[in-house]
C-alpha cells in the first residue's frame, strides 16, 4: 500500500494525565510513533492478544473473528485510514468468498483483531504525517508515559466515542 505506512503495535500505557489507555504504534520501517487514546476494555483486549493469553470463553474480538472465519472471510490485513477531530477511523480489508470486502471500524478493535490473527496494520501517510511523534532516541516505555502527560487535552487523537 503505497499511500499507507505499515506498523506494529508497540505497546498499551496508562495516561495517567486523561486517566485513559493509549496504545502506541510504531512505524515498521521508519522512527515514528502514532499514539491512540482507546476504550479500557479494548486495551485488555490488546493486551491480552499481545501476551497470547487464551480465555475458557471468547471476548467480542474472538467472537468477531469467529463470525469472519464462519463466514468464509479471511481478514487480509487493517488500515487506519482517517483521523477527523481528533478521532481515528479504521478498516477491516477482508477477502470474502473471493471478494474483498472494507468494514469500517475504530482503530482498537481492528487492532485486537489483527494481532489475534497475525496480520498487518496500515496507517495512511496523511494520518501518520499529522499525527505521528519522532522517536529518534528510542524512547523508553517510561519516558513515553513522561511525554504522554505533557499532551494537551485538546491534541490530536484523545479518546472518543
């Protein structure tokens, strides 16, 4: 995807400034860092996909895969694709019965999802161009919460619903 940067997920803090998680994405091939401000219980969920931690009964993201599975449906990879008021929009890119099909979506449960699954995420260069901070020091998980407190609340990307 020419027009999209391909990350992985870095990790979930706690900002303790707007009392909420923001998970932090990496570019793959680059040093910047895209942080999102997201729901709690997506940021369980993330983090419970990123330790492989398996429940006796499935979350709302391994029910969602399971339907995408039942169906015929293979997820080909998600795309942070819009940032509107400070809110980030997303897309599940399936490949359905030999059709592709885009489902709109919020960045963290197309992310729970992906990490499940094992495929990449894109983040339009638009999105990342605005939105992105530099790590050229390889900044600390620590130092990233020091810097996530210093953020305004009016910045880019706060938790919305």
């Amino acid at each position: 995807m020419k027009n999209s940067v391909e990350v992985k997920v870095l990790t979930v803090l706690f900002d303790n400034a707007n009392q909420s998680p923001v998970l932090l994405l990496k570019e793959k091939e680059g040093n910047r860092i895209l942080p999102i401000w997201i729901g709690f219980f997506e940021a369980q969920s993330i983090l419970l996909a990123l330790k492989a931690v398996i429940l006796h009964r499935p979350l709302t993201h391994d029910l969602c895969i399971d339907i995408i599975t039942s169906c015929g449906g293979k997820l080909e990879k998600v795309n942070i694709n819009k940032l509107d008021k400070g809110t980030f929009y997303a897309q599940l890119i399936l490949n359905l019965k030999d059709r592709k099909v885009t489902i709109d979506a919020r960045p963290s449960d197309s992310i729970a999802i992906a990490i499940r699954l094992g495929v990449p995420i894109y983040v339009s260069r638009e999105v990342i161009d605005i939105a992105a901070i530099p790590d050229e020091e390889h900044i600390s998980e620590k130092e990233w919460e020091s810097i996530l407190e210093k953020i305004p609340d009016e910045a880019f990307g706060k938790y919305n619903m």
